[in-house]
C-alpha cells in the first residue's frame, strides 16, 4: 500500500488549518460590513506606491485600513501612515506569504464595524500565496508594464486564483514597448473573463474607474448582506 509523502501530508494539514481560519475571517468581515482587498503581486511592481495613492484618495469618503506584510522591516508600513490611515505591520520572517492565522492575530484588538475598506498587502511574491485564502473578498493581483506580459503565462495559479488585474505603471508602457494586446491575451488565457485595470500611481491614470469599481463591490456585498439578513431574520452564515 503506498502512502502520500510526508511533505505533501503536512501541507495539506497547513492547507486546510489555513481555510477554517480564513473562512471564520470571511464571515467576521462580512458580518462587519467591511470589504476587504488583498493585493499581491511579485516584487518591484509598485504595490506599495500603488496602495498609497488609493489610500490617499479613499480616505476622505471611506474608513479605512491597511495589513502590510512584509519578511523584514516596516519601511513600506512607515510609508503608508502618511496616508493617515491605520496601518498596521505583519512581518514574516521567513515565510514568503501571509497566513489566515496572521490577519487574525493582526486584528484582534481592531473593531472591524468602523471600517468600509481593509486592504492586505501581501509579500511581494507570485507563487505562495495562491494557495493561501486570507478571508478576503477580492483578491487583486497586479503586473508591472515592466515585467514583460507573459508573466500569467508563467504564474498562472496566482493569476487564476484572483477576481481582478491591474497593470501598474501603465505610464512606461510605450518607453518599455509593452505589448498591451499579448498582456491581455495572457489574462484571458489564464483567467476568462478577468476584469483587467490599466493605472499609473504616478498620474493617477486609470484610478477613477478602479475606484468606481471598488465602490461597487462595497455598495453589492451590503445590499446582499442586508438583504440575507431580512429573508433569514438575522445576521446570515456563512459555510
């Protein structure tokens, strides 16, 4: 009789420890009517200028916060609090990824009923974390023009595990030569039907549509809450 490796045992151990926590996070968030985005990308895609510029512009109609993680330092958390915005830092040490287990503990003390938005930035990384659920209901993945447009190609669980793309540095793309059409074509290939974002955080291209589509979501999910909640006289559960 054969057996599973060991290694593969322990991991779907982790796997599945991970997916009991990051649902009981999914229903605390939805129950606190807070939409929650994590952002994933490899390193040097501008993430963290990406972030900053969104939290910056959200601040003044929405509540929100943001969870960095980071292996060492908390320089991209630093940055971030001149956003005025709560920010709090998650560092991993080795671990090239944010855990469910890790968000929990970061927001023990936090009342999640005074927030609109919560943002995850994750380890910069595209291999990791796909199989890591963080409890959030939209998970973004984004691509520098300076990576080159096949990289769905060649990442394609963490592509296929988001809901959106967004193309960052969309400023470059004629100095860089970045192929727009193959870019696409690469997401469409990986993920059908992905909603794909083009922005430059540096002018700001791009990010009125992809605030408007944020509002969205929030506006959906609590109209979709509100309405569980009145067809089954409470607050709904969640699997």
């Amino acid at each position: 009789m054969t057996t599973e490796p060991r290694l593969i045992q322990v991991r779907k151990h982790i796997l599945k420890q991970n997916d009991v926590v990051a649902r009981a996070l999914r229903k605390r968030f939805r129950e606190a009517g807070v939409f929650v985005v994590s952002l994933v990308s490899s390193p040097g895609t501008g993430k963290t200028t990406f972030l900053e510029r969104l939290l910056r512009q959200l601040r003044a109609r929405y509540r929100i916060a943001a969870l960095v993680g980071d292996l060492a330092t908390d320089n991209d958390a630093q940055r971030l609090a001149r956003t005025q915005v709560r920010i709090r830092q998650i560092s991993t040490g080795t671990v090239c990824h944010l855990e469910a287990a890790m968000i929990q503990d970061a927001l023990e003390d936090w009342d999640l009923g005074e927030l609109d938005f919560l943002f995850i930035e994750n380890v910069g990384n595209l291999v990791c974390p796909s199989a890591y659920d963080l409890g959030e209901a939209l998970r973004v993945v984004l691509l520098s023009v300076t990576e080159g447009e096949d990289k769905p190609l060649k990442y394609p669980p963490i592509f296929n595990s988001a809901d959106v793309a967004i193309i960052t540095k969309i400023d470059l793309a004629t100095a860089v030569e970045f192929d727009r059409a193959a870019a696409h074509q690469s997401f469409q290939s990986v993920r059908p039907g992905m909603d794909v974002f083009e922005i430059s955080a540096k002018t700001g291209q791009g990010m009125d549509a992809w605030l408007q589509f944020l509002h969205s979501r929030l506006v959906e999910s609590r109209q979709d809450l509100a309405a569980t909640a009145s067809s089954t006289g409470g607050m709904p559960e969640l699997d």
